[in-house]
C-alpha cells in the first residue's frame, strides 16, 4: 500500500523484510529491498540497530513504520530524528503524550472529552478492590500500555478481581514491558467509533470522519465502516469535534485515530484511546472521502502538505472493510498456516493485501491476509456489494474466514 502510493508520487521505495517474508509483495515491488534478520520479530522488524543499518545503507531519506511493529515507539522516531531521518507520523512527543492510556484520559479530561468513571494507575489488588467498588462492578480492567485487545479483561465481581488482576498483569509485562494497569466502568451496550483526525503538527487539526468499528472479536476488529450507522447530525459533530480539540491540545501531527466508547442507552460517548498511527481501517475513510491519508503522512513529513483546509471534505457514500484472516471459525479461530493454492477476488472493488495464489502463510506474524472494501451509494447498497463481493471471492488451500465474513454480511446483525 505504502509502496504504490510511493511510485505515484515519484518516492523511490526501499523495503526492509525478515527471512520469512523474503518472497512477499512489498519485497518484489520496491527498487530496493534489505533484509533485516530473521524470522522472529524481536530479531528483524523490532530490531532498530538493523533498520537503521538498512537507512543507511541505502539512503534513505524517510522512514514509513505501516501500522504496527515500530509505529507507535517513540524511541524509534526519535532515533531517525538523530539521524537526520523524517519518521512518516507524529513526532515522538505525540506518541508519548498518548502512549499510556491513563496519561491520555489525563489529557482528554483536560480537553473536555467525555469520560466514563475510571481510576487512575492501580498500587496493589487491594486499592484495584477498593476502586472496582468505588466505580461499581462490572469494571473493565486495562494495561496502560499497549493495545489490540492485550490486557483487557472483563470483572464482574470482587471474586473474580484475585485471578484477572494477576492475568492482565502477566499479560501487560509480557508483551508491553510496562505492568500499569487501571479500571474503568463497563459499558454493556456498547459501540466503539473512532475519528480519523489529522494534523499539520502546528497547532492545525481536522476531522476526516468517523466509523464504526463494534463488529470485533476478541476484541480485534473484524468489520468497519463509514460513515458510522445511527448518528444525528448533532452527535456527530460532537464527536468530531471532541477528537479535534483533544489533537490541538498536542498540535498533533500527520495521522491520527481518537476512539470513543458509544453508550447505546444513554446515547453518549466516552474518550477510550489515541492512536498515533494509521489504522488497519483507514481505506473505508479514503473510500469516501477521496484522499490519500498515506500521501498525506508523505508530504506532511517532507514539510509539502499545504492548508489543511484543503482537505476537508463531507463524505460521500458508504464503504464497509472486512478483514480476511487465516483462521479456522470451525475451531475458535486457531490460526492456520501453509500454501495457498487458489486466490481470486473480483473485479470492481478494493483489495487491500499481499497474498497470491502461490503464497506461502507463515506462523510468524498476524493472521490478517487482505482487507476487501466496498463502497455504495447508502449503507444498504455498500452491505449488498459487500455480500456479493465475498461470494464472488476464492481463497483456498489453507483455513480462512471467508465463509464466517459471508454469514455476517447478510446476517440481521
């Protein structure tokens, strides 16, 4: 995706890949293309020291990190700054400001962005008890740190508090390095819908829309879409309007996702999250609107974006994305991996992906094959195209979820 959008505006590509990646797309697509270790992440895509041996090597004037790995570490945009290397996103003290959840309801709280009932960073189980009570059981406990649904259980009662306490605790300090947690109240009719914001890092932010992301499993999007169904007019200029604000308060810069919890009952949102980063999501948000958020982050990090202004625009239409996951929905979703024998998908819509027929799936990385996107005129018209979108689609050799994506597409729900 970084790629083409690249060769568009004349940006000579370098790719950096593992070992177990050395026959993908983003490899045989860029004029360059630099291996940085092995197939374990810590020991390729996470390691600096090589990525910065790759910068160097070849040149390279600015660094694109996609949407996970190194994208939200500030360290990591802070050494390419040293380097005299543009990082392709918000500046470091961006990612800072959002990086811990608790420091970022700190400073949407601040911003006049709504809140549900939440504690600030927990001691010990006893003061988690104390404040669970405070708050009033169902709590939600969070990791600080981190995010894509790691270190986020659901507590019901001060019994069940002991053994989640300790598995979200378990759960952060393994995969974040940082055993923050805290609580927040449960919202039971829930939607999650975020707000594509960007920024000039001057002190200028815009809304570019919002969607809705609530279709999830284990706590992992599954499908999104724009514009986000069921809101009036008003709502959704307060939650435009909400993310902006909190962007300001930053003078953001480039790319950015502000994520609301959107109570059903109460018909009110509440400030979940900021990430500083491009969202898995982002094409529907270009499906309507027409822009190209990676161009944007492009000429927003060589100085070349212009007036905001220019690119605000209303949305037109509706897109819905549904993500394609090489996992088995007939065994809770267990990962597959092997060779793809046949992969086709049909002519007219957006794919978003990097498989093949002939691709191998390795076990090393994340599960998500392709994104395919569809647009319509209206919601009815973007959920019929989507339906016949999935039946038109093939992928065979290993377990997927198509099928599981083409019950939802026509399921009441």
């Amino acid at each position: 995706r970084v790629i083409k959008t690249l060769r568009q505006m004349g940006v000579s590509p370098v790719a950096i890949y593992s070992g177990a990646d050395r026959f993908a797309p983003h490899v045989r697509l860029a004029d360059e293309a630099v291996c940085v270790g092995p197939a374990p992440v810590a020991e390729s895509y996470l390691d600096i020291d090589a990525i910065l041996a790759a910068v160097r090597a070849t040149g390279a004037e600015a660094v694109h990190p996609g949407y996970g790995f190194l994208s939200e570490n500030p360290e990591f945009a802070a050494t390419l700054a040293r380097e005299g290397v543009a990082f392709i996103g918000p500046r470091p003290e961006h990612m800072r400001a959002f990086a811990l959840k608790h420091t970022a309801r700190e400073l949407a709280e601040k911003s006049g962005v709504p809140l549900l009932p939440g504690s600030p960073l927990i001691v010990d189980l006893d003061d988690a008890l104390t404040r669970a009570e405070e708050i009033g059981y169902p709590v939600m406990l969070k990791s600080t740190a981190g995010g894509g649904g790691i270190g986020l259980q659901l507590c019901h009662s001060a019994d069940d508090m002991p053994r989640l306490y300790e598995t979200v605790r378990r759960l952060a300090l393994a995969n974040f390095k940082d055993s923050g947690l805290f609580l927040e109240k449960y919202v039971a009719a829930a939607r999650h819908i975020e707000v594509q914001i960007f920024g000039d890092g001057a002190g200028s932010v815009i809304a570019l829309g919002e969607r809705d992301c609530s279709a999830q499993r284990r706590n992992q999007k599954v499908i999104e879409e724009t514009p986000a169904p069921g809101l009036g007019d008003a709502e959704r200029a307060a939650l435009h309007e909400a993310a902006v604000r909190l962007g300001e308060s930053v003078s953001y810069a480039s790319a950015g996702t502000v994520e609301f919890i959107y109570d059903e009952q109460e018909k009110k949102f509440y400030f979940l999250e900021v990430n500083t980063r491009l969202q898995v999501e982002h094409p529907v948000t270009e499906e309507v609107t027409g822009l190209d958020l990676v161009e944007m982050m492009v000429r927003q990090a060589a100085g070349e974006l212009g007036d905001l202004a220019q690119y605000q625009r209303a949305p037109q239409g509706h897109a819905i994305e549904v993500r394609l996951y090489a996992e088995d929905p007939g065994k809770n979703f267990q990962p597959s991996s092997g060779l793809l024998t046949e992969v086709s998908f049909p002519e007219g819509i957006r794919v978003d992906g990097w498989i093949a027929t002939g691709t191998e799936v390795t076990p090393f990385y994340d599960p998500m094959l392709a994104k395919v996107i569809v647009k319509g005129a209206t919601r009815k018209e973007a959920a019929a195209n989507l339906a016949s979108a999935l039946d038109a689609s093939s992928v065979h050799g290993i377990e997927t979820n198509l099928d599981y994506l083409r019950g939802l597409a026509r399921s009441d729900a």
